[in-house]
C-alpha cells in the first residue's frame, strides 16, 4: 500500500545521445531519448512506465538511477538531487536504488555462485560479510521462494523463473527504497509471468519498496502498477490511474498498445504450478 509521502521526483528530465560524423567525430544531431518529463513515485507506489520499443523508456529508468547521467532536468530521491552527486556521494545513495534487468540469463555472472551473486552488494557497501552475510542471502531466497540451501549453486542450474527470483533477491540484499524494473518479465513464459507479478506485488506490500515498472506492455502492468505513465518519442503523452487508463484511454497511442497487448487474465487467476 503506497503513502502519500513523495519518495522520488522527476523534473524536465532530459537524455540526448549525440550523433558523430566524419574522421574528426564532430557531433552533427542530438537523438532525444528523453525529452523533457516530469514524474514522481510515492513511498510503496508502484509507477508503470508503457511505451513501445524505443520510445525512451529504458533510458528514463537508467537515467534516474542514474546509470546514465542527464543532461539536463532534476532527480530528487529522498529529497536530494542525484544530478549533483558524484563520487562516493552516488554510490551510498545506490544502496537504496537498485535495478532488475530484462534478461535473467544475461544477468547473472554464471561464474558466480548464487550466494556470491545475491551477497555481492553487501560486500561492495561494506554491509555484511561473513556469517552475517550467508545468513542474509539465505533469508532472500526464502523470502523470493526459494530453497535457502540454493547458496552453493550455479545459475546454469536453475529457470528462467527462478533466475529472476534470484536477480529480484539480488536487488532487495541491500533493503533498497526504489527498484526500476526495465522489462522484468518480458522474457518469462506468460504462467511464470504471473507468479512473478504476483512476487513483487507481495514483496511491495511487505517490504514498502516502491517500483518504476518498465515495459511495452501495458497488460503487464493491469495487476500490479498503482499508475501508469504512456511514453511516446521521449515524452509522457498519457498518465493516470491504472484502472482509469485501462476503462477509458484518451490518447490514440495508448489504445494501439491496449488493443495489441496479450491477456495475462487467465495466467493471473489461477495458481499454476512451480516452475522447475
């Protein structure tokens, strides 16, 4: 259940990319990846960011938590601008920004055991280590259902499904505010899309950690999202209360992506059995 209170807040933000031409590299265009939007997420809100591929809505993510720098606008997370931080200043403030990645097979070093993996953050923020360490990343598969005993395994050895869970314990080790999802479930089967949704949507609850939801479906986000922000060519076009955008769309682009998503329906209405 998200509050009232403003966790984090987006103003004019702006990502050009510049176009290079000639032996000498000479900049010749700007591509507006992100030109000019304002938003904002509420403390335990989940915020659904729609748009088709392109559109600018992966790098939105990735410029707020600031993987990419903008170059221009604001970015207040917990009331300070991340476009001013640098340094050592960035990354304290990344231990309550985390980010879960499309791919759980790309995602994943599958060098790395599942305990190395999920307990690494820990390690880079000089959190836990040790004992303290293990008994934490055991608590994470447990909390993401998985078996706690898992630490010792490679990623090979596991689903696509259960990949995510361990990339969704990874995010979590470091008891982050805010999570980006850049399309999390695009690339599961449709039934274990569900279970996934249903995860986060449980893990919101309980732990009160807010989601910019990612993706170029808006069907995706009917069970999960609290808003919904449409992006179009590097801008919002449209935004709303997920149900209020669902019923009645105003924005011609927002009812071509409603009428192209698939039904996640029946996979979200009953419980299908664990992926192995």
């Amino acid at each position: 259940m998200s509050s009232n209170n403003i966790l984090l807040e987006i103003e004019s933000l702006r990502k050009y990319f510049p176009v290079f031409k000639g032996v000498f590299q000479r900049v010749v265009a700007q591509v507006k990846a992100v030109d000019g939007i304002d938003l904002f997420i509420r403390e335990g809100e989940t915020l659904g960011l729609v748009g088709e591929s392109g559109c600018g809505k992966s790098t939105t993510g990735r410029t707020i938590l600031q993987l990419y720098r903008s170059t221009a606008g604001k970015v207040f997370f917990e009331g300070i601008n991340l476009a001013d931080l640098k340094g050592g200043q960035l990354r304290r403030m990344r231990r309550r920004m985390q980010m879960l990645f499309q791919d759980p097979y790309a995602s994943l070093n599958p060098r790395m055991t599942v305990g190395n993996i999920i307990g690494e953050p820990l390690e880079v923020h000089q959190v836990a280590t040790g004992k303290e360490q293990h008994n934490r990343v055991q608590e994470l598969l447990a909390l993401v259902g998985l078996n706690p005993y898992f630490v010792n395994r490679y990623p090979h050895e596991f689903s696509g499904g259960q990949r995510q869970r361990i990339a969704i314990a990874r995010a979590l080790i470091t008891e982050p505010a805010i999570i980006a999802l850049d399309e999390a479930v695009s690339a599961l089967d449709m039934s274990v899309r569900a279970r996934i949704l249903d995860l986060l949507a449980a893990l919101s609850d309980r732990l009160g950690v807010s989601y910019l939801f990612v993706t170029h479906d808006l069907s995706v986000l009917r069970s999960i999202a609290d808003r919904v922000l449409v992006m179009k060519e590097g801008r919002i076009v449209e935004q709303g209360a997920t149900e209020v955008v669902f019923a009645t769309p105003s924005h011609p682009y927002t009812m071509r992506l409603l009428g192209a998503a698939p039904d996640l329906d029946r996979a979200l209405s009953g419980r299908a059995p664990p992926e192995t």
